[in-house]
C-alpha cells in the first residue's frame, strides 16, 4: 500500500527529517566573569589600587600564587553539539598587575590564543616494573599463597 499523492510522501519525509535533526541540539554556555569593557577601561594604571579595582570589577577570578599577586578575570564562552565535547568559542582574560604597594601598575586582555593545548600520551602511562596480562594478574598468586608458611601464619599457633 503506497502514499495516494507524491507531494504527501515528500511531506511526510521532511517531517521526518526535521524532527531527527530537531535531536541535535547545539548547548552554548557561559563561563565565569561578565567581562564589561567600558568598566576595565575604567581603571587607570597609577590611579587605582586593589581596593578601588575590586569595587569597580568585583573580585577576581583567581590570583596569581607567585610574584606580585596579579589578578585575572576570565570569561570563556563554550559551545557543543549534542553529545560531543564542548569548545571554546570565545575566551576573555583580563589581567591586572600590581605594585608593592597595591597600586595598578598595567591592565591587559587576552583572548583564546593563549589557551594552552596539550595532549596526554595515549595508550598507558609507562611504569617501571614487569608488565603482565591481565591472566597473569588474576592467576599469578596461585600456588604462592600460604608456600612461606605452610604450617599457618607465624605466631597463629598451628605449628607443630
């Protein structure tokens, strides 16, 4: 039994695909600070200091563990489609840099580029020792189990 009408058939194949590819949902999220540009002009190297950049920016993203305490502000906005991994669309880092004194002494951005990509080795991670099967592994202590002690356990008592 066929479709009565060419144009119903074609109809019914583009339902079809419009609800399959409806499946495919593409995920776009934002991450971390909202970055306002016309606030991080705002701020003024020798003018401002950490208390009036935290009043104007809000506390930091993190800071720096070493040298003069630097703050940074990150925005990353990420996308995905359906089930893949995500990817940075867009990435915001803004820098501050202080002296001694808690003064500003520069404000830079940086974008995606300076992500940093690195790829883990595949396979295992290469260790010093015998390398086994996983045979080896589920069989290997058969027969070495109790052989140092035959009587028991030293001090259990079961020696004769």
């Amino acid at each position: 039994m066929g479709f009565p009408n060419k144009r119903l058939s074609v109809l019914l194949a583009l339902s079809v695909a419009a609800m399959a590819m409806s499946g495919c949902t593409r995920i776009r999220t934002h991450q971390g600070y909202l970055v306002d540009n016309l606030l991080v002009d705002s701020i003024q190297p020798g003018t401002d200091n950490r208390a009036s950049v935290e009043g104007t920016l809000g506390r930091p993203t993190f800071v720096s563990e070493f040298g003069q305490q630097d703050w940074y502000y990150v925005a990353r906005d990420m996308k995905q489609l359906a089930f893949s991994n995500p990817k940075v669309a867009k990435q915001e880092i803004v820098r501050v840099q202080f002296d001694g004194a808690g003064n500003v002494i520069s404000i830079d951005k940086r974008d995606a580029s300076a992500i940093a990509r690195i790829s883990p080795k595949d396979g295992s991670t290469p260790t010093l020792g015998r390398q086994r099967t996983l045979l080896q592994e589920i069989f290997g202590n058969i027969g070495a189990v109790g052989a140092a002690g035959a009587g028991g356990a030293p001090g259990s008592g079961t020696a004769n």
